[in-house]
C-alpha cells in the first residue's frame, strides 16, 4: 500500500491568491495539491484550467499537482496539462471515448495516469486497464462542488477497490474526493484509501497545520 498522501483541494482556496494558498498548505504538511478541472458541461460548475496549474508552476509550486479532469470531452485538454506541469492526471471512464487511449496519452506524456469513479459508477473498467492506472479516484460526493457530505456506501467501494489493486501487485494510489474531514478520515483510511482529498475540512479553518495535523493523528491509528 502507498504511504498515507494528504491532498487539500485547491477548489476551497482563495483564488485570489491562490499561490499564498498552496504555499501555505503545503507548508502546513499537505503531500499532494489536488487541482479541480470543472467545464460546466461534464459538472455544472467552471473552474480553473492549465494555464492556472502552469502558473503554480511559474510561481515555484514543486509539489505533486494531482489534475482531476471533470472535462468532456476530454482528450483535448490532457496535452495541455502535461505541458502545464501536472504529476497525476485523471479522468471519469464516461467523458473518454477511448478510455485506453486517454490513458496511454497521458502516460506517454510522462505524468502519471488515474481513472475517476463517480459515487454511482461501477468499477468495472477497471478489469481492461489496471496495467495503465497509477491512481484510482473514488468520488464520495458527487463532482461539481465542495462542501458536501460524505457518502457512506463509497466505504463498500473502497475496499472493492483496494481488493482489486492488491491483487494486481502494482503500485497504484487509492484516492477518495467528496466531504472528508478529520471526524470520518479512519474510517475510510481502514476501508483501503491512501490518498484523501479534502477541501471544505482544511481551507475554511483559520489553521491549516492544526487540521491536518489531527488528520495525521487519526491515520497513525491506522497503520
Ligand atoms: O472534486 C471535487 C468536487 O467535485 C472535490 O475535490 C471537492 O473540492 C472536495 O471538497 P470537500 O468535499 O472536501 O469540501
């Protein structure tokens, strides 16, 4: 299993100086800085693109930047965020109409390539491309929006989800994204994730460190 990775989601920050953000929540203990694409068509909500994750780049951001794509389609826009300096890139299986292709692109790219499962989507693809995943991410909300609430049977699907990987014997992170905080953050490290996305739980209280610091304490209990 991967070591625990922390990945605040920059979709709660203040975009308005959003470089001060993500520096001060990486230097609050944060691993991995999970950056949301929304295009107002696959979800209904418009974010940032890659000329945003370039300018992170730019302003000296060296941490992994984890690009959840919620694009479709979504072929177009992978090129432009491997040239923007993105580690992971993931997308969901329905806004690809080659999910193998996709992947390959992004690989070929050199970023590390992950698929994106919806709350009510089953993992079925899976089985074809385990050999091309390096990031599994699991949506305990639905995309679109921050500040929801967790949904529980996402705890089914993540041990689903970490049967699967284990039996492939390859290195793959087991992600979750959608009303993580420090309360429920055990339960679904047990359940099998090693990489917890959280935006609403870190970026609206005043002390990042003090946030994930007691999410650290909750997975020391764990493993
Ligand atoms: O991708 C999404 C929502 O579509 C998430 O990354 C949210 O941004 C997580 O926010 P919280 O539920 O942690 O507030």
């Amino acid at each position: 299993m991967q070591p625990f990775a922390i990945a605040p989601s920059i979709l709660s920050a203040d975009f308005a100086r959003l470089g001060e953000e993500v520096d001060k929540v990486l230097a609050a203990g944060a691993d991995i800085v999970h950056f949301d694409v929304m295009d107002n068509h696959y979800v209904p909500n418009l974010t940032i693109g890659p000329m945003v994750c370039a300018a992170l780049r730019k302003y000296g951001i060296t941490a992994p930047i984890d690009a959840h794509l919620m694009v479709k389609p979504v072929d177009r826009i992978i090129g432009d965020f491997i040239e923007a300096g993105a580690t992971y890139i993931t997308f969901h299986p329905e806004a690809s109409e080659h999910i193998d292709r996709s992947l390959q692109l992004i690989r070929d790219g050199g970023c590390k390539a992950g698929l994106v499962f919806n709350p009510a989507t089953p993992l079925d693809v899976l089985k074809h491309v385990m050999d091309k995943v390096d990031m599994i991410l699991l949506m305990s909300v639905n995309p679109g929006f921050g500040g929801q609430k967790f949904i529980p049977h996402t705890l089914e699907k993540l041990k689903e989800a970490r049967a699967l990987i284990d039996a492939s014997g390859r290195e793959i992170r087991l992600e979750i994204d959608g009303g993580v905080n420090v309360q429920n953050i055990r339960e679904i490290a047990a359940a099998g994730a090693d990489t917890f996305v959280a935006g609403s739980a870190i970026f609206n209280q005043p002390d990042y460190k003090a946030v994930i610091d007691a999410m650290r304490a909750e997975l020391a209990q764990v493993r």
